[in-house]
C-alpha cells in the first residue's frame, strides 16, 4: 500500500505533544475535518517521534481501537504502509538519541462517505518498554457549495528547495475567493517561525532559513482560522 499525502481542510490546528520519560510525539493534528468537495481518497496525518534519550530507541506502533463510520477504512504508515486489516508493524524503526523521527502516517480511506471516525495508536519502544498513546479523531464532511471559496485546488503552491539551505523560494498563484491567505510555518513543537500574507494573484517569496535551527518544520495555508494546506519543509 502506497501513502499519499493529501491536502485537506481543517477547522482547526492542534501541535500534539504526547510526552513520556524519553519519548515525545510531535508535530500533528489530533482533530483533522476533511470535506469530500477535495477529491483525495484518503486523508493522511503525519505525526514527528522524538527521541529525547541518550541510548536508540527501537519503536514499533500497533492500532489498539477504533470508532468507525460505516464505510471509512483505517490504516497507518511506519517506514511501510498497512492495509486496514494490519493492526501492528513488522519490526520496529531505531531512533537515534535526541534525534527525530517523522515516518508515522496516521490515515482514513474515506470512500465518499460523511461521518467521524476516531482511531487510537500505540507506540513502544522494545528496550525501555515505554508507550505513548495517541488518538486521532478524523472528520469527514459532505460536500457543499460553501466549500469552493476554500477549495485547496484553486490554489497553485511551490516551494523549494525542500531540503532548503539558505534561501526557500515560494511560488504559488491563488483564486481562492476569501482572503486574506497566509502562508504560516511552525516547528515541530508548534512555535510560529515565519507568517507571511499571500495576495490573491501570482507571486514569488524569498525567505532566507540560514539562521533557523536544522531539522522539520511544517508550513500551512491559512483562511480565516482554517487550514486549508499543509506540509513538511526540512532546513539543514
């Protein structure tokens, strides 16, 4: 099973920190709204493990319940995709200490079909035995005409390099109805690092990153509070 990052709309922006002794989870949504009017078949979350530890950790995920709308399908993504009848990895992915990881993708194949689906994971790690759980709450809307002033595909958006070094160069083109847009990007703990207004024409930013701290961040596409994009930029 192949993953594919889609775009969504989301009614809100949660920064997820699950803390335990030497493992945190970073960098998601907990409560993802997703309108059928985007043509995506699945909607897929991704999620950062930190491994603030001295020793690699050996981390695994199981899928330990589930609440589901007739007709949607869980599945995950760690290193490899599951299908919805895998409950549980392999094998486990190492993490290096103070390093992190951001290969769990937490997802619903929606099949054209409205409702809320809540699904609950499990990560452990096999040489320290810790868990951290974590709940996702999927909301799947019905399409309607309202959502064509928000619609992700009236929006043309480019940004590289990604991995950047120095300067990231942002493209985009909008028709998007309701303004004004703003192109938000947060680090993995949810602290704002750039904001940025997009006009509803063709344009190019330059942001200069050559004094942002290495690692993930996550960059959005904002309308008056929600979002209507979003995606990883690394910096090294």
């Amino acid at each position: 099973m192949k993953a594919k990052i889609s775009c969504w709309f989301s009614m809100m922006l949660i920064i997820t920190i699950v803390q335990g002794q030497g493992l945190m989870l970073v960098g998601g949504n907990t409560i993802v709204t997703f309108s059928l009017q985007n043509t995506e078949p699945q909607i897929t979350e991704i999620f950062v493990i930190k491994n603030t530890t001295l020793t690699t950790q050996k981390i695994r995920v199981k899928r330990i319940f589930e609440e589901l709308t007739t007709g949607h399908q869980p599945f995950f993504c760690f290193d490899l995709c599951y299908p919805p009848e895998r409950t549980f990895t392999d094998g486990y992915i190492e993490i290096d200490p103070d390093s992190t990881l951001d290969r769990f993708h937490a997802g619903i194949i929606h099949n054209n079909q409205s409702g809320t689906s809540i699904v609950k994971y499990e990560l452990w790690s096999e040489n320290s035995n810790e868990k951290l759980t974590l709940t996702v709450k999927f909301v799947i809307l019905p399409a309607t005409n309202s959502d064509n002033k928000l619609n992700p595909n009236k929006l043309n958006l480019n940004l590289y390099p990604n991995p950047c070094l120095d300067v990231l160069h942002i493209n985009y083109s909008s028709q998007i109805e309701k303004q004004p847009l703003f192109l938000k990007i947060v680090d993995v703990l949810g602290k704002q690092v750039a904001e940025h207004p997009l006009l509803n024409n063709t344009n190019e930013l330059l942001l200069d990153v050559r004094d942002w701290k290495r690692g993930i961040y996550f960059y959005s596409l904002q309308v008056e509070n929600s979002i209507i994009h979003r995606a990883k930029l690394l910096v090294e």
